[in-house]
C-alpha cells in the first residue's frame, strides 16, 4: 500500500469519515507546503505527552493543569464541588457539554462508552472497574446521575448499572425527559410529551 | 388564468407546498379517472357539513360526536375529565399529539396559533376573547398549563397569554424541558441539558 | 370513517404526501372560511371541465386551448413546429420542462408513466396504443426522441419501445448524458463522465 | 493553548471539518492506544517523503512509482498516451474520477485550484506558469479539454485559460453537458434540457 492509501485508510477510521473525504484530506495535506504536516505531527505528539487520564473521573486533560502534579484533574481536585453527587457520562465530549451547561456542580465519571442492547461483554465496553473503585473511594457519595443520551444504547446502559450496584445505600437518577429546545408538539413522540406534562414548570 | 394554473395557486397555499408541488398534484388529478376527483369534492365538501367547531375548546369535530347534540366535542362534554386544569395548544394536530400521549386527563383550549415575537396585533393572531369566555364559564380552573413549541414564537405566546391574566388566580405552567427521545448529550443546547439536569427522574 | 379521516386519506394518496400532511392539509382547509373550500371544489370541477386530453400527444390541456375547436392541443395543431421529430417523454410534467427550455420544436408524446425493470404487463403502464396510432398518423416522422429520466426505469422504457418498433424505417435517439448544471468532477459517476468528455464542446 | 484545543484547531481546517468534528477527532486519538498515533503520524511522515509533485502535469504520487527515477508521473511518462490531448483539472482529485471513469486516453494537467468570479489575483489561485511551461514544452497538443466543474468558478476558469491563449494554433473543448446519471427531466434545468437534446445519442 503506498502512503497515500495507507494514511487515506488511517482517516477513514475517524469517526464520520468515509472512503472519500478520507482521500481529500490526504490531498489537502499534500496541497498544503510542509509545515502544515510538521505543525499536525507534533501536535499530535504533543497531546500524547501533554495530555493524561484523570485516575478518578478518567477524563483526559492537560497536565498538570491545575499545578499540583496529580493524575487528578482540576474538577476532580475541586474541594468545592459538591461530593455527594457522581454524575457518570459516557465520553469526555459529553462531560464537555453538562460542564459547559453550568448547571451541575457535583463530579463525574467518564465511562467510555455505552452498553449496547444485547452485548454479551459489556464489562469490555465501558470502564466498569474504573467505576467500582471510584464509587468505593468516596464515601459522601448520594446520588449518582447516569446522564446517558436519550436513545435504546442509554437507557440500556443505565439499566447495567443500576442492577450492577442494587443493594448499595445509593440513589440514582437520570436526566429529566421533556421538550428540547426546538421541539414542536405536533413532532414530539408520546413519552417525550407525558414527560412534558409531568414535568411541567410552574 | 385557466384552470390547472387556478387550481394550482390554490394547492400552492397549502402549508408546505410549492408551486412545483401544486403543479404535480393537479396533474395526478388530471391522470385519475373522474371518480377520484367527485370522491375529493365530495369529502372536502362533507367536510364542511359534518365537522363543527367546539363552543368550548374550538377545536373541530365530527358533529354529533357523542350523540348529545350540542355544540360540544366530546372532551368538553365529558365530565370525568380533570376540570381543574386547563391545556393551551396552537392548534387541533398539537391537541391530538397531546391527547394521544395519553398523560393529561384535563380539558383543552385551542388557540389557533401563536403570537410572533414584535407582533403588533397579537389579538388577530389567537382566539383571545374565546378564551376569555372559556376562563371565566368554568370556575374551576386552578391551572393553566401553556403547552407551546419550545421556540421563541410558544415563549412569545405564553408570555403574552401569562400577562394578559395577571392577577386573576390561576396558576400558570408550561411544558417541562429536558431531552426528547433519541436526544444526545454532545448536540444538546445548555438550556437543555440545565433542565434535564433539574428535572431528573429517582 | 368520519370525513376528517376520509378527507385525511385522500389526500394521504397525493404524490409525495405522507399521513401527517395529510392531516394538516385538512385542519388547514377546516381552519380557512367556508370560501376556501369553495374555491377549492369548485377549482377541481372546473377542472375536470375544462382539461381535456390531446388526442394526438395525449397532455392535457385548456380546451379550446387555440380557439380550433378541435380536440387536439395548442402545440400539435401548430404547423410550423418541425414535423420529422417526435419527442416521448413520460408525463406531462417533463413535457413543460422540455417545452420551457425552448430547445425543441418539434412535436411531443405523452407516454403516461415508465416500465419499470420486471415489469410484466408494460402495456399496463403507458399508452403504447395510441403511441403506436400517433406513429402511424404521421408519415413525415424520422427521428423519435426517447427523452426519459437518467435512471435505469428511464432506460427500460427507451429499451422497451425501441424493441418495440425495430424493423420501421425510424431514427431513435435517447438525451445526452453530461455534466448536468452544478456537477461536479469529483463526484460525478464514471458513466456520466464518460459522456462529459465524449460530448464535449468546442 | 493546550495540546488538545491546538490539534482541534489543526483538524479544523481540514475541509469540510468544522469545529465539533475537529474535537472528536482529538477526543478518539486520545480514547485509542498509543499504537494508533504513531501509525498516524508516521504516515504523514511517510506521505511528505514518498510522495513528490509530477513536473509535467503536477499531480502528487508516490515515487519511483514507474521504476524510472525520473520527476515523472506514470501517467506523463507513459509515450502510448494520446499527446495531441491535454486535458486540465481542477484538483488531483479530478483528475483520479476522470482517469477512472476509463473514457480519456490523453495527457493531465492538474491546475491546483479554480478562479473565482471577481477573482482579483488570478495567477495566485492556480499554477498558470507551470501550465505554460507545460504547453510549450510539448508541440504536439493539438485540444486543450478544459475539464472542470459546472457551476460559475468551473466556467470563469475555462474562460480566463482560454483568453490567455488566445492566438495559440490550439483547440479549446470543455467537457459534455447533459442529464447526469440519475437526472429526472421535471427537475432538470433549461441549459442541461438544452444540451440533452443537442448532443442526444442516435
């Protein structure tokens, strides 16, 4: 294979990117004079060195972000959060979007993926050992808020890991249900409409 | 303007259709046998006769409904229903998403349409004196629930609705936000997912 | 059935017409005055009053059309238009695309739909009879242009009629394939390119 | 600016990638092991040294791809190609569809970019001196197949080509217009209805 079909096949594997627009970035790579190339190789570089997991939440993130030389990140090395909540989350871009919301001002935990219907390992799926020793750790925990999106693969992840922790001195909870922003009635499905009414605001 | 052209302005009014469209429609007309055509005038026609406006939620029904023989649909004429609450939706297809849910069991005003933001005679736009009749008939409402699209328009028009009966003692609500069936996290405006965080289910 | 729901399902027949437009094109004609749906039969009577069907190219049309009186349209009782070309398209509606881009004087013929790959019963499809007694009428026809869709329906069809009419001393030509407005190289099927640079301009 | 944001700026410039893409693709380098960044970038290292520019028609490919050591593509050196023929494209990878589509048998010229109406600095956008070299270099071009997109820039492109060398004993030829493979006539427009029925195939 020559590097053309060889890094053309290496960008196919991104998430979202076909045969086709794989072969336009190598051509936009080729099209650009060589520090382009330079500037992507290191940065690439780069955020291996730069970037670690956090041990408690395993979110990636810059170190050491916050100056205390931990494997911890500056939300889990937060004092002032609110300890007895975890919300877990499936990806770091997801932690990305409740963060940004401002909403919540518990921890998380970064599962790295969903349990979809059916699987037979989903031990293999999701950093479920991970979880174990982070809910072990904290002894102020409450509440867990299993913030999955609103489709079959989340509602089934969240099921896993109620059954998983049964019998624990935890509450759990998911994420309201009810009109996006955007949404028309006409367009919404039923329970998203039940959901609207329960949830009503006053 | 002969009569494809005519019939084609009218169908071009339709909510939805282009002029393309309208076109294409009134050659499948002309394509069908004859009996197509009177089966069309004939309902549109029957519509007209058989289908009445509610006196009491205005929204349209197959006249006599429910064998009593007011001017009364079914909903209104029942009184099992919850006569405490009050739902306000745009128009008759939202009153049927809502009451195929299957979660409210209250009565139902239709508002026939919305209150555009800046709108200057927001009055033409909505049945606001039938509403104002609804309210006042029935002196049990202790709550009106504003169930709007979650838009600027359904705020606009709740908005509007809410101030129109300050200080009349009526408690007003509107639809819960959170995330709709098959929302995800990562697209999900902060607004939502603030929302989905508050209205959590245990 | 109620006349919403018969209404709702006539118009559910339409092209391109699903069962929840459907509904709105009814509480649409519910919530307009009584003149609407007035205008709207009445359109669709007169309709089916004033079109009639070409005898000689089968499209429809505004009778009388160009004050002849006789049951032929506008274009085939032109004598000016060059009588050696016959052009079959599959609907009227193609006819006005062709006619519109003013490239064309010869005379045209309304197939009345395509063949569909399988098809067992072509004859059932489109108007093979009285394509074959406009063939006859005419003996000054010595080009026929099979003008159909890109598609492999549009080919079967223009297969369907050659074979049909192999053995008379007639030209068929079928619409050159190339670079349709706004195409793109990168995108564009090899087939398509093919033809792009076999008809090319110079 | 920490390594993540710097690589999402990078990726973000890849076309067609904007800024939530580019996060994701930082996101899974980082959620794959090690192994999978190095592979990335040594295969953009591996593209920067395997593959040079062609002289003669400045496309990119991997070298000696023909064995011959030579600044030369396999295509520019290959002596049984028609060389009365030189077709101009866009981009490399125009000029992969074309060569594809198995129709053309002359010599590339791969231009680098378009002019764009009301382009000021024409020359900076494609490699018009190299193109010139080209042409001169060999006396037998006979056609120049200006072979570029549909749409205005594709168009002002071929324009300014051919005013430059206006006076020069060659023949300019832009590709086909047509139906495109999967082209309906109800949607196709007047200029591509025109050359469909002009460069018909009997």
């Amino acid at each position: 294979m020559n590097s053309i079909d060889k890094l053309s096949e290496i960008f196919g594997r991104f998430p979202g990117i076909g045969p086709r627009q794989a072969k336009r970035f190598v051509y936009f790579l080729l099209s650009r004079n060589g520090n382009y190339a330079s500037e992507l190789t290191k940065a690439i570089q780069d955020l291996k060195k730069e970037i670690i997991q956090c041990e408690e939440c395993m979110r990636f993130f810059v170190y050491p972000e916050h100056g205390r030389g931990a494997k911890v990140c500056s939300i889990c090395a937060d004092d002032t959060r609110d300890s007895s909540m975890l919300m877990i989350v499936p990806r770091d871009i997801d932690f990305e979007a409740v963060e940004k919301s401002g909403g919540y001002k518990g921890y998380y935990f970064i599962l790295g993926g969903v349990v979809p219907i059916l699987e037979k390992e989903p031990e293999k799926r999701i950093r479920i050992k991970e979880l174990e020793a982070r809910i072990k750790k904290s002894k102020n925990i409450k509440e867990i808020i299993l913030a999955m999106n609103a489709n079959l693969d989340g509602e089934n992840t969240a099921e896993f890991i109620k059954q998983k922790y049964e019998g624990l001195p935890l509450e759990f909870s998911t994420l309201g249900r009810g009109l996006s922003t955007g949404a028309e009635l006409e367009y919404a499905d039923p329970e998203t409409l039940k959901n609207a009414f329960l949830h009503r605001t006053k």
